[in-house]
C-alpha cells in the first residue's frame, strides 16, 4: 500500500514502512537517519506511481493490521456503522486523535478500510490508534455494553446533544453518510442524539458532526 507526503512519512512508525520513494535530499537524510530504506528519483517517476499531492515522498508501507475487540483500549470509543467515504475516516481518526481516544471500531463488510487516502488525510495519526475490525457492529455493541459502555448514536431524530449527561464510559456511533445510523443499532443504543441545525442547511459532513459531538463528549470528564 502506498502513503504519501512528508508529514505522513514522519508520523507513521518507521518499523511500518517497506521503502520510501522520493525526489527530495532532505528526505534521504531523514531515511538514512532512522534506517528506512529508499529509493531517490524524479518527480516525474513520482507522478507515474499517484495522481495524489505526494510533495515528492511515496512512502511504500505494509498493509494495515487491525486490532480485534480484546484489544479495546480507553473510557471513549467511536464506532463507524458503515462509513464510506475514506476522507470522513481519515479526518475521524485525526479527531480521535486529538481528543486523547485510543480505539475506535469498524465493520468488516460494506465499510471504508484503511487506505492511502485515510492515512494522507489522517496525516499519519493512524499510528496513534487502533482501528478494530468487527464481523457485527450491533452484536459488538452488546457486547461493549456489557463491559459498562453507555452507547450514544447520532441521529437526526434524537435529543439535543448539548443536553445529555456523558459521563462513564461511553461509545458514539457514527452513520453511514447517506442512510445514516442502520436501524438495529439505534434500537441497540441508549441514547440518540442530534446536532440542531439551521434549517437552510439540511445535514453536517460525517466526520464534521463526529468533531462537534467528540469535543461535547469529553468536555466534562476530561477524556
């Protein structure tokens, strides 16, 4: 799989990459110095390899390996039901990062994986946290709920989100951007919630609404 950009470079453990290739000297310094092999070309051999912004560093990485759920780390946990878009996840994971949560949860079939474009927009923060894979996210909820995790799913039709006590352990889920959270798991959570809107605008990007409601979430436990 391939990465690209000098921060993501910088940011992705070094144990994780097969080869960097670059254009850049300063890059080759970077690689001699923390033992990363690497191969120095042209710009133009670069654009052959993505049509992506590489910034001169394709970083050639081995594929990711996901977590299961006996590796759940951390008091707040998001779950993605079904997410697509591999920006929303990428932007999510970067969130996730910045608010201090270990884990976050996604479905085996029918969902975004970790790819190139996820770990560029996550900016290499994927390194930060662990990505669990599961066959049934509503038989995983049941199963998280039994572990103490109060379950909060966003959804147009629930309860004013600046208005729910989050204190606990607590899991947001986060739904599909088209279709939203699949019936099974709101009726599987405890509480649903929602981000009033003016009504001109008729709904929030995926990983925007989950940055809004990650932030409220951990405000007052200090996460």
């Amino acid at each position: 799989m391939l990465a690209y950009g000098m921060n993501v470079l910088k940011e992705l453990d070094s144990k994780k990459v097969k080869k960097v290739i670059t254009s850049r000297s300063e890059i080759i310094d970077y690689c001699r110095k923390n033992k990363i092999k690497f191969e120095k070309v042209d710009n133009h051999f670069l654009n052959k390899l993505t049509k992506e912004n590489h910034q001169g560093v394709v970083i050639d990485i081995y594929d990711y390996n996901y977590y299961s759920l006996e590796d759940l780390e951390g008091e707040f946990v998001v779950i993605l039901d079904h997410l697509e878009d591999p920006h929303n996840f990428g932007a999510i994971i970067r969130t996730c990062v910045a608010a201090n949560i270990k884990s976050i949860i996604i479905p085996k079939d029918r969902s975004v994986k970790v790819t190139d474009v996820v770990i560029k927009t996550s900016v290499g923060t994927i390194n930060y946290i662990k990505i669990i894979m599961v066959s049934n996210i509503a038989d995983t909820i049941d199963k998280i709920k039994n572990m103490g995790y109060f379950i909060y799913a966003a959804d147009m039709e629930g309860n004013d989100y600046r208005k729910i006590d989050y204190n606990g352990k607590k899991a947001l889920v986060i739904g599909n951007e088209g279709k939203g959270v699949s019936k099974i798991v709101k009726e599987t959570s405890d509480f649903l919630i929602r981000i009033p809107m003016n009504s001109k605008a008729e709904s929030l990007n995926a990983s925007v609404a989950a940055g809004i409601l990650i932030y409220k979430m951990v405000e007052n436990d200090g996460n």
